[in-house]
C-alpha cells in the first residue's frame, strides 16, 4: 500500500494516454515515476533494472534514466547480482538503496511516552531518544525542546542536515492533517495547537502531522500486522482510546477529522464523568484510565479534566504489577478489556473489517487482551482476527515520514545534489 500516491496516481494514469503533456504535468509524471522505482527498490531490497521495469510498467530508457538521477543523488547504489544474468552471460548489476543516501524524522506523542527516532530510507533506525515533551508548559515551550533534540540527535549521529528530508509528528488527538494543527487532545492536553509550522522554522524542513492511531494504523498496512489488508480498524488503548478506520485502503476521517473517538462512545450503565464532559463513555471503563480507577489510583473526576503525567506514571506501574502476576492488577486489566471488546462488537457489526488490530501500551498486557478475547464475537475460527500491533508510535512516524518525503513524488533530489 502506497500511503501517498492515491489521488495523484489517477491523474498520471489519464497523463499516460494523452498526447503532448504540457511541460509542468510531465515533470508531475516523471518524479512520481522515480519515487515508484525507489519503492519497488525499497521493499524488493535488491532488484535488478528488469525487476523495476516488470514492477512498474516502465520503459527500459525510463529505468536507465530515473536509476542514474538515484545513483547521482547517492540514495542507491549497484552491486553484482548472483542471480540474473544477461544475454552474454555475465551477471546482471543490481540495484539496492545506499544506508546514507537519506533520512527522515519520526515523532511519536501520546500521554504515556514520547519519542524521536531517525531512521534512514531503508527504515533502519539510527537514533532513538525518549524525551519528556508535556512537562514543557506552553506549548511552545515543548516544540523548542522537540527541535533542539531533533538538532541534537542528527549532530551526534554525524548525518550532514542536507540529506535529512522531513519530519513526521504523530500525535494522540484529532489532527487537522493538512494544516499540521492538533484540533483537541485531552489526554495531552495541546487544543487548538499549531504544531507543523513552528516545527517548519525551526528545523527548516518539511513537517507533517498526523493523528497518531492513524498513524499506526497506516504503519500496520504497509509494514506490519495487517499488510495486505483493506478494511482494517486499530484501537490504540492507552490513558484513553482512539481508533483509526481504513476502508479501501483509505484512513475515515469524518466531517471533522474525528472519526474514531471510540473512546466517547456512550456505554450502558457507566456513568463516570469523562474528559470530555460527559458521562459514561468507553473511556471511562475500557481505558488504562478505567484500570486505574479500578485500583484505585485515580478518584472518580469531579470536572472534566485531562489526563497527565502523573497519570501515565501510575499506568507504567500497574502494567508492570501485571507483568509480575498482580492478581488484582490482572482483574483490572481483564475487566477493562472486556469492556472494550463489547464496543468492538459493536463496531464490527457495523464496518465488518477483515481485521482488528489492537496498539498501544494496554496491548502489552495479556489480562487486557485476554479480557477482549474473551467477550470478542469472532466467528468460526478466525484466530487472527484480533492481532496485535507491530509498530512503536515513533516507528509509525518514520514510516509515514518514508513515504511523505522520500518514496513519492515530492522527492527532493535538488536537495541532495546541492548539499
């Protein structure tokens, strides 16, 4: 699944049947082209010309040409292939992406952690670095501190700034994706927060901000538990719960980017103030708040306010409690989890997804997945229909960050030549 190329795929498809492009539309063409071989290279690990050609629906002239721009800008680089040869028999020069030809930035933010990772284009992680980014009171605060690391980290790996292409922010929230601003998140508290441009200026490169259950969700289809799947539905159970839908192929955003605050869902019986105001919602029973409350870490809120660090604290010790087979740890995680497995049958009568993928730190725990399992409605035998997240919420970022800045058709070559 290529996360990017949906809509501009379909206007270079009707390009390739019509005669005499203008000048603007097939420079459109030729970099989209180039960012799908770099792709095709990307997930093949080594492929000869003929491989990208048979891939893509390429020319071979088409090949010559976008693999020497690739060569030039040292993102790949040719080895001899021990397989294929060619008509004379000698063996035939693969391709493979360089380890240094680029990097990108990943940011994952949620109550329970954040982290930066840099990852070059080969997705292989160069540096990884916990930060504490809510204790950063205002909020610009916080952004100086993610920009004076994000310095700090590419500085100490040695990575020259050029061949850094952009930046991928995943935040727990509801995003507005194509402004780059977090429209509200109570369980980190940043509302109405212009993220992407600050973080433009300060790192002087390209931002993108997205909603990190999307995120995550987006991951998993390219890379992770649910490849191959079109009809998915991720709940990232931390603090709170969001979920993130993909149908087709394609991430449900709703009128008001929040499709997927499952965790505001109405629930009978429960009648807890939530974050948001009102009373009873999923959040209050199914989430790693709802665990705490169970053990009594928290009491019961008596206004709606958000979560904080203290809170993701307390949930860091009562997932270790679990782990250390805490009896009344595991009830806790277990009845939260079953709580959330009643909504997804909800949910799953009403999307019918091929899968269900459950993220975030509650997913670590097998009393809360044993709890889901337990109430889940799955049919038949179909084991593999709740699954388990592969991907850290950095990690998610960096895959985003992959394909927003590098395997796509805002490629930035000129970038990397004139470093």
């Amino acid at each position: 699944m290529r996360i990017d190329f949906g809509n501009f795929r379909a206007r270079a498809s009707g390009v390739r049947g019509t005669a005499g492009p203008n000048r603007a539309v097939a420079e459109d063409l030729r970099r989209f082209n180039r960012g799908l071989a770099l792709e095709r290279i990307f997930f093949r690990g080594i492929a000869s010309r003929n491989d990208i050609a048979r891939d893509t629906g390429l020319t071979g002239a088409a090949i010559s040409r976008i693999t020497r721009e690739l060569l030039d800008a040292g993102l790949i680089r040719e080895r001899q292939s021990a397989g294929e040869r060619n008509g004379r028999g000698r063996p035939v020069t693969a391709l493979e992406l360089a380890p240094n030809g680029a990097f990108v930035i990943g940011v994952g933010i949620g109550a329970y952690e954040q982290w930066i990772q840099i990852a070059n284009h080969r997705g292989e992680c160069v540096s990884r670095r916990a930060v504490q980014l809510l204790k950063r009171k205002p909020l610009a605060r916080a952004l100086q501190t993610l920009i004076r690391e994000a310095h700090a980290m590419v500085s100490e790996a040695g990575i020259p700034w050029h061949r850094v292409l952009g930046v991928t922010v995943a935040v727990a929230g509801v995003v507005d994706h194509e402004r780059g601003n977090v429209l509200y998140s109570p369980n980190i508290g940043w509302d109405e927060a212009v993220v992407a441009e600050p973080l433009q200026r300060g790192l002087k490169l390209p931002v993108r901000v997205e909603a990190l259950h999307h995120a995550l969700n987006l991951a998993e289809a390219r890379f992770g538990a649910t490849r191959g799947a079109k009809d998915v539905v991720l709940v990232n159970a931390a603090l709170g719960i969001g979920a993130s839908v993909m149908e087709a192929g394609r991430i449900v955003r709703g009128n008001r980017a929040a499709a997927g605050q499952i965790g505001h869902m109405r629930v009978a019986g429960a009648s807890e103030l939530c974050t948001c105001g009102r009373r009873g919602c999923l959040d209050t029973v199914a989430s790693g708040y709802a665990v705490l409350r169970r053990l009594g870490k928290v009491g019961s809120r008596r206004i709606p306010r958000e979560h904080n660090v203290d809170d993701a604290r307390r949930l860091v010790d009562a997932i270790e409690r679990e782990k250390c087979g805490d009896a009344k740890a595991q009830a806790a995680f277990r009845a939260s989890g079953g709580q959330l497995a009643d909504a997804l049958n909800a949910i799953r009568a009403v999307l019918d997804p091929e899968k269900i993928v459950l993220a975030g730190p509650l997913a670590q725990t097998g009393s809360y997945v044993e709890g889901i399992r337990s109430r889940l409605d799955v049919q038949g035998s179909n084991s593999s229909f709740l699954c388990l997240a592969t991907q850290s919420s950095d990690t998610a970022a960096v895959q985003l960050a992959l394909s927003q800045f590098v395997f796509c058709s805002s490629l930035d070559l000129a970038r990397l030549l004139d470093g």
